[in-house]
C-alpha cells in the first residue's frame, strides 16, 4: 500500500507530546498554503480592496521574498548549512506563531 511519508512519521509516533509536533507542523504548512486563496476575501472586507489593489500587494509581497531568498538564504544556506537554516526557520515560525504567543500568556 503506497502510504505519504508524512503520515508514516506520524503513525510512529506512540508518545502523545511527540505527537503534537508533526500536528502542529501539518496546521502551519495548511495556514501557508491557504494564505494565498483568503487573502483577497481579508483584504476586500477589512480594507475594500478589489483586484487591482490585491493584485499589486500581492506582487510586491512577491518581489520583497523573492529578492530575499535570492540575496539572502542561498548565501546563509551555504555558510550555515541547510539543517541549521531549517531549525532555525521552524523556530522562528514557532516564535512568531499565535499558539506560542496565547501560551506564554496563560
């Protein structure tokens, strides 16, 4: 049976704190992906935005990444290495999440 490799890892897992990494991460990546579809539903009704005004946010939200990962990652990627870029990524993703901001709180 041809089973996703993510969801290999995560039927390993028998401990319930471990658990909620591979779950977590799963919830992060689906908020990324859907970031590109419910933006323009955010946009036209908190700031009435139609098209044209998403569409050249959107392009500039473009450009600023796509300069920064061509300036910025490949030449850290080389010096620190991609194991190193990855963890800190992640931990800046979990830093900067609204689930560890509620957490710290309480």
């Amino acid at each position: 049976m041809l089973v996703p490799a993510p969801l290999l890892v995560m039927a390993s897992v028998h401990e319930r704190e471990a658990a909620a990494l591979p779950v977590s991460l799963l919830h992060i990546f689906f908020a990324f992906s859907s970031i590109e579809s419910m933006f323009p539903l955010f946009a036209a009704a908190r700031f009435g935005w139609g098209e044209m005004q998403t569409g050249l946010y959107m392009a500039g939200v473009g450009i600023v990444l796509g300069g920064s990962q061509g300036l910025f990652v490949g030449r850290l990627s080389r010096e620190w290495g991609e194991v190193t870029m990855t963890v800190v990524g992640l931990a800046i993703t979990a830093r900067r999440s609204p689930a560890s901001r509620s957490a710290t709180r309480s």
